[in-house]
C-alpha cells in the first residue's frame, strides 16, 4: 500500500473533526427531520458546533435547540438562536468557575450544571462554594442542580445553599441531596412556610428526608408498585397530586 | 619541488619508508635535505585563530541540523511503502475513537462517583396528573423525551377528567410541559417549581430521587 504519509495525517485529523462535529450534525439531522427549515437547522449546528470546538458540553444546546423548535407556535427561530448564544456565554461561565475550583478538565455535568445555575440566578460566589464544598465534579453538578432547584422552589438563596453545603460537609452522598426538593414540598405539604423552613436550615437543621413519619400531601410517594421492579433496574413509584 | 625532481628514485623510496638499507650517502643526503625543507615550512606555517576554528564548527553543525530537518520533511512529503498488520489498524482505530472521546468530553463511567452512578441506572417511574375535562388529548414534551409533543400519551379518566401517565425518568432534574391538544403549552401545578424556559416562558421542574417524587 503506498500512499503519502502527510495524506495519511490529514485523514485522520479529519476523522477526529468530523467526530466532533457529529453532535452539530445529529441536531442538524433531528431538527430536520422534525421538519425545521435547512437555514434554521445550519444555524443551530453552527451554535453547536461551535460550542464542542470550546470544549463545552452541547447536550444541554441540542435539548434547547429542540425544546425551541417544539414551541415554534409562540418562540421564533431567532429568538431560539439567541436563547443558545446566552446558553453558550452561561456554559462558558460555568466551565470558567469548575476550572477555577480545580476540576480538571472540567467535565460536561458539572459545567451544565453551573450554566444552569447562572441562569436562575445564583452567583459566582454561591456556585463556587457548592462545587467547594461537594469536591468532585459529579457531585458538584448535583449540589448545584438541588440548590438551583430550591431557589425556584422559593427558598431563599443563602438557606438553598446552606443545605447543600452542609448536607456535603457531613457526608451524605448526592443521591440523598436529590431528595431535597421532595422533601421541601412536603414541609411546605405539612403548613409549614419557607420563611420558617430557611430558618431552621440557617440554625444547622438541614432537611428532613422525605420519607420521614409524617411527611406527605397529597402528592406523597405512594408504595412500591408490585411487578415494576425489572431485571438490572430499580423501579420505583414517584407521584404527583392531581390538580 | 625542484630538489624533488633531482631525487633518485631509491631517494623516493626511502623518503616513502621502503628501502632504508640500500640507499647510497648521496641519494641520502638529498633526501634528507628533502625532509628538512618540508619541516621548515611546515613550521613557517601559522597556526589559524581559535575564533574561526569555533566559527567553522558552529556553520558546519548549523548546516547538519538544516540538512536533518530538510531530511524530515523529505521522508514526511515522499511516498512509502508501508506493511499493514489489520489487527493494528484495528487497535489504532479504537485508540483514535476512545482519544476523540476524551476530546469532545463526552461525560463515561469515569465521571460519576460510584454513588452517583448507581443512581443514574435507577429507572424511577413517576405519575404525571393533569385535570383537564374539557381536553380531547393530553401529551407530555420535556427533556426526558427530547420534546416531542407525541412522545407521552396521558390516558382519561372520564368520570373525575383526570388525565395520567407514569413515565420512567432518571434521577435527577427534568423539565416539562404538558400540551393540550396538540397546541396548548401549558406548566404542571403539581411541580417542584416554574422556571424561565430561555425563551421568556416558564417550564416546569421537577427533581427525581433515588426513592421517587414527592410533589405538591
């Protein structure tokens, strides 16, 4: 076989750019498919593809590109262009901080995860003491989805960021901190308001877990549903009240 | 010169080092004279300064790089001739997939903590309610489904016009919508939270644990 190694060098060099740009032409392809025009979809993957040639998770960008184009009844094209530019400056951000805090590399979840903070409004200062404070990338991304999430659920900031601090200080692994905002809208379930439940968090009260005795509502977790617990899975029965 | 050219040859050979027995005194003497004036010249000679010596080596090892790199590029823009084991094509391959991996970080096994991992694998199945009696259909778009207006069915109740899906989500935060009719976007009361969609709407939010929702 004889060919010009130099040649041999640029196939594989762009090997390795079209896998990363495979994500640009996956969503390029999805929106098609969906039925969005060619000029909407090239811009879309442009966003993206720019985004991964930053290094920056683009998961998030795809499920925004196609939550826009599901709303084309009331969201136009542009304005789900700009709504990505602002994601990619918030991905920047959040990238900028894990790295600051030292997550080498800083992986997608963790930078999805801030990004997603900045943008319901938690601050520098608050996303770096959670990340701090969690010390491994995965489970930084968790304590900030919880935080973020309490803060919408109207806890004030400071108690948001207290209970994921503290819970990360005294142990407890990430998959308990996801039952936070569960465990908060029992409490606001049982009468209690968020002004009360911010204090005791201030006082190192932290959460009650969710299934704790008495904890409920109408949308409390019912049992087990029997038959659903499948092979390598585990299945378990979450519920909503009705309206 | 000319004294060389007056020299026998029996001179020559014993000034070559071959014959010293059989040469005659004169034949000597004239070599001998002979190898005599090559010393006084020799030592009339200068010695060259050290400067140009270090001048001289620095332009001729400059010179050996320039040819190397010339010979680099060389062997880089000519063909060759290459023998190919598959199996290493194959493992050079897998190697470039797993490297281009690490590039666009796409986030492995690796990234998890242990905890969370196991979590991620949990399937957790969450009910969905919508009270809608005036709805012909009810559908459910969010970030588990990549959006699709069709992708979540909810099924009537047409005494208590209560529409219900139980939907297999991972642990974690999902955010959703339920459409009415194929064109009426509309946020889940019994959600965690509301929260800005980026297009100046809301979604609603909720956050699965590993023990399931508990919602309003």
């Amino acid at each position: 076989m004889r060919y010009s190694f130099v040649g041999a060098l640029l196939v594989a060099g762009a090997l390795l750019a079209s896998a990363r740009s495979a994500t640009a032409q996956d969503v390029r392809a999805q929106l098609l498919e969906r039925g969005a025009p060619a000029e909407f979809a090239d811009q879309v993957a442009a966003v993206v593809a720019s985004a991964g040639a930053e290094q920056l998770p683009t998961e998030p960008l795809v499920s925004k590109a196609l939550e826009g184009w599901a709303k084309r009844a009331r969201v136009p094209q542009d304005r789900v262009i700009t709504a990505l530019n602002q994601y990619v400056v918030r991905l920047r951000t959040g990238r900028d901080i894990a790295l600051e805090v030292g997550f080498n590399g800083a992986p997608g979840p963790v930078i999805a995860a801030a990004a997603e903070a900045v943008g319901r409004g938690m601050t520098r200062a608050q996303i770096t003491q959670v990340m701090g404070s969690a010390g491994e990338p995965a489970a930084a991304a968790t304590g900030l989805t919880v935080a973020s999430a309490l803060m919408a659920q109207g806890l004030e900031a400071e108690a948001a960021i207290r209970v994921v601090d503290d819970a990360f200080r005294g142990g407890r692994p990430p998959e308990d901190i996801l039952e936070f905002p569960s465990a908060l809208t029992g409490l606001q379930a049982q009468g209690e308001d968020m002004a009360q439940i911010a204090r005791r968090i201030m006082q190192g009260g932290g959460l009650p877990s969710p299934t704790a005795p008495g904890m409920g509502g109408r949308g409390n977790r019912p049992p087990t549903v029997p038959g659903m617990s499948g092979e390598g899975q585990k299945k378990r029965k979450g519920t909503s009240g009705g309206q | 010169m000319r004294e060389e050219q007056r020299l026998s040859p029996e001179a020559h050979s014993y000034l070559d080092g071959e014959s010293a027995g059989g040469i005659g005194p004169e034949d000597r003497g004239a070599a001998q004279r002979f190898e005599q004036a090559i010393q006084a010249y020799a030592s009339s000679l200068k010695r060259p300064d050290a400067a140009v010596d270090r001048a001289v080596m620095a332009a001729v090892r400059a010179d050996a790089r320039h040819a190397r790199r010339q010979s680099v590029w060389r062997w880089l823009v000519s063909p060759h001739l290459f023998n190919v084991r598959p199996a290493l094509v194959a493992a050079a391959a897998v190697a470039l997939i797993v490297f281009g991996r690490v590039l666009i970080d796409v986030p492995g096994p690796g990234d998890r903590s242990p905890g969370a991992e196991a979590a991620a694998q949990t399937t957790i199945l969450v009910r969905f309610e919508l009270r809608a009696p005036d709805a012909h259909r009810v559908t459910l778009a969010g970030s588990f489904n990549e959006w699709s207006p069709d992708g979540v069915e909810l099924a009537r109740n047409a005494a208590t016009g209560l529409w219900t899906a139980t939907v297999p989500l991972k642990p974690g935060e999902h955010e959703y919508l339920f459409i009415i009719d194929g064109s009426q976007w509309i946020p889940d009361p019994n959600a965690h939270a509301q929260v800005d969609d980026g297009f100046g709407q809301a979604n609603s939010v909720i956050v699965v644990g590993p023990r399931g929702v508990v919602r309003s």
